[in-house]
C-alpha cells in the first residue's frame, strides 16, 4: 500500500520537477515539442486569418506568463536551443518569441491541422524531414500545437508543455522526456 501510495505521489508531480526531463533537454541532439501556452478555447473562431492575430485564438495574461516563466526555467537550466521553430499562427509565434530561446523561424508543418485544417500526413513528414536535416547535435525548440505534437510522438500536451524527443533511424520521434510549467 505504502509503494502504491507513493507512485501516486510522484505521478502527480508536475513533470517539471522531476530531474531527468531537465537532463533529457540538455542533451545533443534534443528535440523540444512545446504546445503553446495556454490561449483560452479549443480552436479558432470561424473565418479566422492566419495572418490576422485578432481574429484568432489567442494567448492569454496567463499564457503570456507562463511563456515567460518557461524560457526562464530553460535559462536557469542552463538550456540553449540552437534553432527555434513555430507554427504561423499568433500563439504560437508569441510563445516563442517569449520564451526568449533565439530567432523564430515559421514552419509551415508546424500549423495546426486540427478541424480539417492542412494535412496531418504531409506536414507530420515535413517535420521529420526537416528535423532529419539537422546535424544531430543541433538543439531545437518547435512551437507548435497539440494535434501537431500528438502525431509526432503519440503523447497529449498540456498548454506550455515540452515533450522531449530524439529521432530514431527509422524517422520516428522518441519521446525521452517531459517538462509541464504550468499557468
């Protein structure tokens, strides 16, 4: 009962305390997937423009604090990113811009495909071809979405969450870690 009791304890810990997510980041070759911060709702309003912020869903006093929260924890970690990737939509380009990891590179493959937007096969494979261009030392921070994340690694992101991944040989996307600082 004791050990039952204990591994419900540690299960509930947010991820961000537990030390190999932290080790897994720093590691050559680290894939960070960050869901954006938290930006209230599910989806987009009807007629959004992807060029147009205010016609989106967007982040949130929260979520911009969260942002922030999470490039400090990074910093105090001591993790750099050698390139940092988001998707063209408003929250996720102003996740990354505040978390403060370097320059934003859009990635179209990064764009939310969630209610029949995009392509989930093609730009899942883009991804993987981009990351698979990588020098495999390379550190790289993607911002992008949770239907995204989810068909890179098969894991459901929380809003600011980073699963950590390595790719394998065979193109899939290992998942070796998790960090959750949440709002």
């Amino acid at each position: 009962m004791f050990l039952r009791t204990i591994a419900c304890l540690l299960f509930l810990l947010p991820s961000s305390l537990l030390a190999d997510n932290w080790d897994a980041l720093k590691q050559p070759g680290a894939i960070a997937l960050m869901r954006h911060a938290l930006a209230p709702g599910g989806g987009d309003p009807a007629g959004f423009t992807l060029g147009d912020c205010s016609t989106q869903r967007n982040l949130d006093a929260r979520g911009r604090d969260q942002a922030r929260r999470i490039g400090a924890a990074l910093r105090e970690q001591g993790i750099l990113f050698d390139k940092v990737w988001s998707s063209a939509w408003c929250r996720t380009r102003e996740t990354a811009q505040l978390v403060e990891m370097g320059d934003v590179e859009i990635r179209p493959s990064l764009n939310s495909f969630f209610a029949g937007q995009g392509n989930r096969q093609s730009q899942t494979a883009e991804t993987i071809r981009s990351l698979a261009g990588l020098n495999g030392s390379e550190r790289v921070l993607l911002v992008s979405h949770q239907v995204n994340i989810t068909a890179l690694t098969g894991v459901t992101p929380a809003s600011g969450e980073i699963i950590v991944a390595r790719l394998q040989a065979d193109g899939r996307l290992e998942v070796t870690g998790r960090v959750n600082i949440a709002p």
